[in-house]
C-alpha cells in the first residue's frame, strides 16, 4: 500500500491568500473528477460551472470555452459540499481514521473496501477481502489508524486487515447481530455488542474469544472505551446509569455513575455522547439535548420535520439532525447551548451522517454517493424555488411546449406545477394547484393540469414576468374524470397534442390497462390491456402508446363510421414514438452513466456535477434543451446545446 498514512499533504495551511487558496481547493476539489479525467474540460465544465461570485470566475471566466450554455442552475456561491464521489455499489459502511484525514468505504456485494483522500475524497487504495461479493456493513479503525476491522454479517465474521502492508491480520468467527464494535486503547483487543444486551470481548491477533457478558437492561446507543476498559450506559427508573468492565476481566459489569434523566425522556432515537455525558432524543415531535452532568437542557428544537438521524462530533462541538427530505440542521456548540451552524440539503436520500473526529468535516451516504461537508464555516442554504412535495412522491413530471420554448415541471402526485423560459430560465408562473398532479400538456398560451379527478387549464402570462398562481385564471376547462376504479396514486396521464384526448396508465401490476378519454366531455371512449404504465401520443394525436420503459404497446384511434364509438386497434410494432420519448434527445445527445454529455458524433460537451445526475433526478429533452429536475434539487436545470 506504500503507506499511504505518510503521504498526506494538509491543504488547509494560512496564508496571506487564503481566501484565494480557499477558492482554488474549492474548485479543485469539486472538479476533480472532470480534471483528472479531461484537461481541456477544464475550460469546457469546470470554469463554466463555477458560481459567479467565486474568485475563479472572476480571473479566469472569460477564458472558459464552453460546448454547452448553462441557462439555469448555474450556483451563486459554492455549495456547502465540498466533494463527493460515487461508489461502484450502494455504501453500507463509511467510517473517519482517527486522524481525520482517511475514510473507509465499502459498498453492498462488491467485496471492496476503498481507502479514500478525506480532502478530496480520491480512491488512495483498494482493499480485497478474502472472499467476493461479501458485503461489510461495520467499518472501525485501530486507535493509532493502522488497522482496519470490518464486520460481515452474511459470513458471520470480523477480519482485521494491516492498513500499511494490506495484510490480513486476524480473522474472529462471531455468532449474532454485531450492533457495535470497538477497540481497546491499547489496540489489541475488540469489544462487540450483540444485539443490545451481551457484550464480548476478543483478541484481534488470535481471534480468541475472551469474556461475555449479559446485560440485564439494553443499551442506550453504543458502547465506548475507557482505557482498557470499555464502557455502556442504560436507562433505569429515570436515570443514565454508567457501566464498566475490563476488556479482560470476567467480573460482571459495575455500576460507576448514575445521571438524571429531564422530565420529558423518550426512549425514541437516542444517541448518547459519553466524553460529554450528553443524550439526544426526539419527544413529540422535537429533538432535543440533555446535559447530564449539569441537569440542564442544552437544546430544544421543534422545528425540525420528521428527524431520522442525529448525530454528535466526538469532541461535542457540533450536533447533527437529518430529516427525511434529506436536510442536515447542524448546531454549534456554545456555553448556552448549541445555536444553528450549517443547514443543507444532501442529494444522496436516506443520508447517513458521519462527523470526523476534529468535528471539522461530515460525510454523508446514501445509495451510491458520498459527501463530504465542512463544518468550519457558518452558511445556510435552501431551495429558492421548490415543490410541496410528499414524501412518498416518485418521479417528476416535464412537459415542453410545441414550439421548445417553455417547459412546465411537477412532481408526479405534488401539488405545485412550474413553468419556466426555457430561453432565459426564468420562471413565469408557479401554480399552486392544490390537489396531486399525474399529468400535463403545455401549449404557448396555457398549461393543463390533471389532477384528482380533474383537468383544469390555466392562461399563462406574456413576457417573461414571474407570476405566483394561487386561484385559477381561467377555468375555461373543468372536467371531472373517474379512471375506472383506480387511483390518483397508480396513474400516470398524457394529453394528445390536439387536446381531444387523455390516456391513463396504471403503475398497478394487477391491474394491465390503458384507458382513453374524452377530454372536454370526461367519458370513457376506449380501454386496452397494456403491460405499461407511461401514456403518450404521436404528434398528429391518431396513435397512442405505452410503455414500461423497456417494451412499447401501440393503438391506433380509430372511430367507426356512422356511430360516436372510438375503439383502440392494436397495432405490431415496438418502434419509438417519433420524436422519441421525451427522456431521449431527438437530436441524438445522450448522458453516459459516468456524467458526460454527448452529441450524436460521441463528443464530450459537458460534465455533469454529481447533484444533477443522481437517483432522485428527472431528466428531459426538448429540441436541444436538456432539463434535469427533483424534489431535492433547489431548482429545474436548464441546458441548452448546439445541434
């Protein structure tokens, strides 16, 4: 491994410039996947991308050479993370070396663990476990950083490996759920929770099994070490009750001190901070901070909507709570308490937060992605424009005008439907309709929405002026539409481009069907057994298709002579819509999984940040616009490419 320990350069050094060296390690370090990759796109992505405040923008701006314009998305300022990478496989286990400068990862079934750059979140070195496709779901480093122990549930081990040579040190065949594992001060032996009340003691060389002890109370959160001993508390009778027992020793486990616990205790997502004797808990809704020690309350906070992780650095510096949108809210430490630091968004969903143990730096994971935050500096940032979204909302909604020129966006069941310039970016109206949307059709002068059982047009605004649309402007089309006997939830909707017609699409796998409508009158006309649930029309609006994304199911609208009635012919063919779907560049651009953007000749004429191509992102071509957009994004982006 050539000792990678040795080889860390600290980036971090005062100077005079330092608000130039600041900036540059900014710059670096978020474009350094591109850079290392594609010199030239430095000019052609890096440049391009910066905020327009930062002072690379302002030395080097006009030198930028760009393949594509940003019309929106482009960042004021820099985002609060300060590098992120992705990871072959979903992370299960990510975890700080002592000395703050190394992180550990390693992802479900790929068998790797990597060594990365906690500066730049570069892969150092790759380490590969005995057996393939064994996934680790605990990482811990030794006290001195030179060992790294994981442990595998599905092969009911915990293996040691030498950080320095990549050797295996030991391996401890183990029976049990390992909740938490940990290191004697002295780095020979390992403590292990089972469960939440036996605790067991190993040789890390050896692999013998040492003591075992049964805890009559769970354990609150973790166990911890104190010199060679190793320490854990429970809760008994409204009181923190610390234990402690000798890695070596096969006496029970003594009590050593005994803390209040406030009036309001819950037992629901607790996390205890033992150098500083803090407890963290949720009560009704608030999250709150109890200082045992000095029986005060150093946090209470009920602004916080729905909290899923919490999280202290190990000095007690810093407090961190996740919501499930993915919000970290982050307090510092005072003599009063802890106040508001930092508040971000993550991009990864369903984070887990993880503060190095300076308390300098966070990384965050979630599926494939990794982050990594500073915590030095004191910003906010949210969502300038964003849809009231819920929770169990899936996919997004775009719509393109027939001329390109506007695009409407909404989560697929939100209630908030924006449309924006795609010329200039700007948003010209934001409709709040009040009900969930599962279809749209825009047109140069109106938006229609269908929502709950309805379809509602609105006038939009001439010019580029922003328009905030809390009442209908014009009703001038209110039909009310009953899908069989399904769901606003399992239906996805398409307007035809002459607006005679809806399709519906069910996302219900017991339920195979296409159903067609009658726009302006609600009737049913037609109903087909279709394996897919995404609706669309042909331009001429005489065929109608569906897919599951993979397989195209096509009918012809056909109206029989001398009568009302409209049936659906099936059609054979698996051809694509013309025009493609709007997922798909009609012009041939395509984005690689890896980032790039490319034309039809498979040139490189953008790379993607990691924010705008991950999980929770929709995509969607108009002409030679590209319009990335989620939830958890603060706005829709807007690119716009040559041809």
């Amino acid at each position: 491994m050539h000792n990678v320990l040795s080889e860390f350069t600290d980036l971090n050094q005062e100077s005079p410039t330092l608000d130039l060296t600041s900036d540059c390690f900014r710059f670096v370090t978020g474009f350094f996947e591109v850079i290392s990759t594609s010199a030239p796109h430095i000019y052609h992505s890096a440049l391009l991308l910066s905020p327009q405040t930062s002072i690379i923008w302002e030395l080097y701006g006009l030198q930028a050479h760009p393949l594509a314009r940003v019309v929106r998305g482009t960042p004021t300022s820099w985002d609060p993370s300060i590098a992120q990478t992705r990871f072959p496989s979903e992370i299960k286990a990510a975890v700080w070396s002592p000395c703050s400068r190394f992180i550990a990862i390693t992802g479900e079934s790929s068998g790797e663990i990597a060594i990365l750059d906690a500066a730049t979140l570069e892969q150092l070195y790759t380490m590969h476990p005995l057996e393939q496709f064994i996934t680790w779901e605990k990482l811990i480093f030794s006290p001195n950083g030179h060992v790294l122990t994981g442990y595998s549930w599905f092969s009911d081990c915990i293996t040691s490996w030498d950080l320095q040579t990549g050797g295996l040190i030991g391996n401890i065949s183990i029976r049990g759920q390992c909740n938490s594992m940990l290191y004697s001060g002295c780095g020979t032996m390992l403590g292990v929770l089972f469960g939440s009340d036996i605790i067991t003691t190993y040789n890390i060389v050896s692999g013998i099994h040492i003591f075992s002890h049964s805890i009559p109370e769970s354990v609150v959160d973790t166990i911890w070490t104190h010199g060679e001993c190793l320490q854990f508390a429970t809760v008994e009778s409204g009181s923190i009750i610390i234990w402690e027992v000798s890695f070596t020793s096969s006496h029970a486990p003594i009590e050593i001190s005994s803390l209040p616990t406030p009036d309001n205790f819950s037992l629901e997502k607790l996390v205890f901070l033992p150098t500083l004797f803090q407890l963290a808990f949720i009560f009704q809704g608030r999250v709150l901070v109890w200082d045992a020690q000095h029986q005060k309350t150093l946090l209470d906070s009920d602004n916080i909507k729905d909290p899923t992780q919490m999280s202290f650095s190990p000095n007690g510096c810093f407090f961190i709570c996740v919501t499930g949108g993915s919000e970290f809210h982050l307090w510092k430490k005072s003599p009063d308490g802890y106040f508001p630091h930092q508040k971000f968004v993550s991009n990864t969903g369903n984070v887990k937060p993880v503060i190095s143990p300076d308390g300098e730096a966070i990384i965050s994971f979630g599926g494939e992605m990794l982050q990594l935050w500073h915590t030095t500096s004191s910003t906010t940032s949210s969502p300038s424009i964003s849809a009231q979204v819920p929770q169990n909302a899936r996919g997004a909604i775009m719509e393109f005008s027939p001329n390109e020129s506007l695009v409407a966006v909404a989560q697929w069941l939100g209630n908030t439907a924006t449309v924006l310039s795609i010329r200039s970016g700007n948003p010209l109206v934001v409709i709040d309709t009040s009900t969930r949307i599962c279809g749209m059709r825009i047109t140069e002068s109106t938006i229609i929405i269908v929502s709950d059982g309805k379809i509602v047009t609105w006038d939009l605004p001439a010019g580029d002026g922003i328009l905030n649309v809390r009442r209908n402007i014009d009703d001038c089309l209110q039909t009310t539409i009953l899908v069989h006997s399904q769901t606003i939830e399992n239906l996805f909707a398409s307007i035809s481009p002459d607006l005679n017609y809806i399709a519906f699409g069910s996302l219900r796998r017991t339920v195979e069907h296409l159903w067609l409508y009658d726009m302006y009158t609600g009737k049913q006309l037609a109903v087909a057994g279709s394996r897919g649930y995404l609706p669309g029309f042909t331009l001429g609006g005489h065929e109608v298709w569906c897919t599951d994304g993979r397989v195209i199911y096509w009918w012809a609208i056909v109206k029989e002579d001398g009568s009302n009635v409209t049936k659906l012919e099936h059609l054979e063919k698996n051809e694509k819509p013309p025009g493609g779907f709007s997922w798909e560049s009609p012009h041939g651009f395509q984005v690689t999984d890896d980032g790039w953007i490319l034309n039809s000749n498979g040139k490189q004429l953008l790379w993607l940040p990691h924010h705008w191509r991950s999980i929770e992102i929709e995509r969607g071509w108009g002409g030679k616009s590209l319009v990335i957009w989620s939830h958890t994004s603060p706005e829709a982006v807007i690119l716009e490419f040559e041809v």
